[in-house]
C-alpha cells in the first residue's frame, strides 16, 4: 500500500467522523483516527523529511532488526487496519445496540446529592493528599511492596479535580465562599498533575472536564473549543516533554515555545510506530502470542508479587529480559494498542481484538445512558480521557491499573449515588404507600 493510499483512507476516516459527529453528537471515533495521523501518518512524513529518526532504545542486548521506511510501512499498514476496523466496529453497533429505556435520576436528584457531599469531599481530598504524602515515604523505605500500586495512588488526583468542579457548579453563587475554596482545591490538583512524567495524568482529568463543560453545546460549537482546546493541550504536553531536558525557568516564552515547535514537528511525542516496528520483530520471533493472555494478566494485576512470586511481568521487554541491568528503570517504546493486538495474535488479534473492542466501548457509553444528569457526562468524559492511554498502549494491565487507580474516587462516589437513589425511590413508594392508605380511609368512611 503506497503512502498516498494511506493519506486518502485516513482524511476519509476523518471526513466520516465528522458526519458521525454531527449526527450524534459523538466526539468520539476523532480520538482512534486522530491517533493515527499523528502516531503514524505524521510520524512517517517526519522522518521521510528528516525531521526526526527513529527511536534507538538502549536495552540490555538488542533483538531488533534496522528500522526503515520498508518496515515502516508494513507496521502503518497494521495500524490503520485495526484504526479502521475499530472504527466502523464501533459505527456498526453503537447502530445496532439499544439505549437504556430509562434514567435513573436527573439533574435536581445528582445536585442534591453532590451537595451534600461538599464537606465529604474536600475532606477525602486532604486525607489523599496525607496519605499519598507518606505513600511516598513508604517507597523510598523497607516497606515498599507492590511499588507500583504505591506510584499509582497518587492517580486519584484527577478525580478530585473532576468532583471538585462538580461541587463548584452545583454551589450556588451566593455561597461564594465555597464556590472559591474548590477553585483553590480544582487549582491546586492541577498544579499537582502536571509535570514530564505525568502528562498522561494531565490528561486523564483535562479531557473529561472539558466533555463535562461542552455536555450543552451542538457539535458546530464543540468543533470550535475542540480545536482551541486541542491545540493547547498539544501545547502543555509538548512543553512538559521538553520539561525533561530543560530547566523551564531559565528559558524565555520564545525559546520555549520554539523548543515546543521543534518537538512538536518532530512527533517525538508521538513514537508509537516505531514501538509498533519493534513489535513485528519480538512476535512470534522471540516470543509466541499471547492468545489472549496479555487481557488476562489485567485480573492477575493486583495480585502482589509477595504473593505469588511467579506472577508474569508485564510488557514484552520484561519478559525477554531486555530491562536486566543494573541501577536503572524500565525503557520501552509504546506499540499502540493494535501492537498489543498484533501480540495477542498477529494479522488475526488485530482484525478479532478491534471489533470486539469497538463493541465494547459502546457498551461502555450505553452505561452512562442509565443517568440523565452531570453523571452521564462525567462517565462519557471518564471512558473518552481512558482511551487516550488505551491507544497509546505499551503494558495493558499497566494501563487498566493506572486507569482504575485514576478515577477510583469516583467509582466511589458513584456507589454512595445509587444508595442514595435507592433511598429516594423506597421514600417515594412509602408516601405512595401512606396516600393510599388515607385515600381508602376516606372512601370507606
């Protein structure tokens, strides 16, 4: 398949997701194909234009063969068939599977509800932060055990941040000085995410804020902000990329927004088919597929190593051996999820794993359908900023952990908000129950 045949499917894709948003007001099938016109497409053209080369990773020993535009090409062909794939698997059924008949609550029940918990939340809040705090010790000493889990639970910030406008927006203005105590809460989480090694984590709460705030617009509006909004965030996490190798504060605003342009321009960022050209050389060379077994190892994940000490690594890297040296953390280059694909099965783990994944993200946004308040855009905003590092893929129980550890809070608040729907619904049938009893009273009298 030649490089122009590529550039035609990919702004065909992008074309019909445009009229699958403006139809449903579905943002998001942009992400997969988005995805692969920076990861793939524009990180092709920029080593074609000698921009950028492609990546060396100092492993242990090197199992690779020469990166080249040949390989390239064969791994971009795979990419863009499980983008494609993806795409009109989720096309198809979110057609084909119905809607919730019924929402659980509205607006006025999940306001109320939120209210109550103001106090609950800032409070959870400070606790977070104590206990993250002494986490953080316990890595540095003897008691570090499941590091990873440890790392992890720092996560939860973006929860915080996303409850916390909630709070806000459910505030009302004459309570100004709640309304201004969560600004500092939402402000100071922020500040707290955003750093070169947690841009992901910038993400995991920006996305899903902005979902929330754009929950009324029409897509013509949302295309707009989408736009600004994109191009910033671009902006922030190429600046903290560039944050790896420069102090910020030495440099002047032009300086650093040339070294983001030079970063930007060279998809550095965005080195995800050369991990996927890596892939092609571990399976089934080095390794068998996994048949499946990767998407098991997400329920073995939290079982602590202390525990069953055999328990498989993570990541084709570590379980070659290729991480084995001393006085040093893990390396590796994330392959897209389709890589992860191609691991499971080949040419028939992408085609299988990209319908079946398609089915499951509509599945997924179906559930947000069962509210008919803040919650279902919280939800939808969850499952959107969860896919970012889904795509992005690399070790995917790794992913579902961070995941999992990033919105934890809220599945926690999510589960106090059906018992408080369950206590509303048996209060409305007791007064049900009392006005039936009058209502006979008075007949029989």
């Amino acid at each position: 398949m030649s490089i122009g045949i590529i550039e035609i499917i990919t702004y065909t894709l992008i074309l019909l997701a445009f009229l699958h948003f403006r139809k449903y007001n579905d943002e998001f099938l942009f992400l997969p194909i988005l995805f692969f016109w920076t990861t793939g497409l524009q990180r092709f053209n920029a080593v074609l234009e000698q921009k950028a080369d492609w990546v060396e990773v100092a492993y242990t020993f090197n199992i690779f063969t020469a990166m080249t535009n040949t390989k390239a090409m064969i791994a971009m062909g795979y990419f863009l068939l499980g983008t494609a794939l993806f795409f009109f698997s989720y096309q198809f059924y979110n057609k084909k599977l119905p809607y919730p008949e019924y929402a659980r609550d509205n607006q006025d029940l999940f306001a109320q509800f939120i209210a109550t918990k103001k106090s609950f939340i800032l409070g959870f809040f400070i606790f977070f932060l104590m206990i993250n705090t002494a986490f953080k010790g316990m890595m540095g000493g003897n008691l570090a055990m499941g590091q990873s889990y440890f790392y992890l639970f720092a996560m939860g910030i973006a929860s915080f941040i996303l409850l916390g406008y909630l709070v806000y927006k459910v505030t009302p203005k004459e309570n100004q000085g709640i309304r201004n105590l969560y600004i500092i809460m939402i402000s100071y989480g922020m500040w707290l995410s955003y750093s070169p090694s947690k841009r992901f984590q910038f993400l995991s709460w920006m996305i899903a804020l902005g979902i929330i705030i754009m929950q009324k617009y029409e897509p013509m509006q949302k295309a707009k902000y989408y736009l600004v909004g994109g191009f910033a965030v671009m902006i922030f996490f190429s600046l903290a990329g560039v944050a790896r190798k420069h102090n910020l504060s030495q440099l002047s605003f032009g300086e650093m927004y040339e070294l983001v342009m030079e970063r930007s321009d060279s998809r550095e960022d965005q080195n995800m088919l050369d991990g996927f050209m890596m892939v092609l050389d571990v399976y089934p060379h080095h390794l068998d597929y996994h048949y499946g077994m990767e998407h098991m190892e997400i329920l073995m994940r939290p079982i602590p190593r202390a525990l069953w000490p055999g328990k498989p690594v993570g990541g084709y890297a570590n379980k070659l051996g290729l991480n084995d040296y001393e006085n040093s953390g893990t390396v590796g280059i994330s392959q897209t999820i389709y890589g992860t694909f191609y691991g499971e099965g080949g040419l028939w783990g992408i085609i299988i794993l990209s319908i079946i994944y398609g089915w499951v993200f509509v599945k997924l946004f179906r559930l947000s359908y069962h509210y008919n308040s803040d919650l279902q855009w919280l939800i939808k905003g969850i499952i959107i900023a969860s896919f970012v590092p889904i795509l992005r893929g690399g070790d995917l129980p790794g992913i579902i952990a961070f995941i999992g550890m990033s919105y934890w809070p809220i599945f926690l608040i999510i589960w106090q908000y059906h018992k408080f729907l369950a206590q509303q619904s048996f209060s409305e049938e007791e007064d049900w129950d009392e006005n039936e009893i009058e209502s006979n009273e008075v007949l029989i009298n």
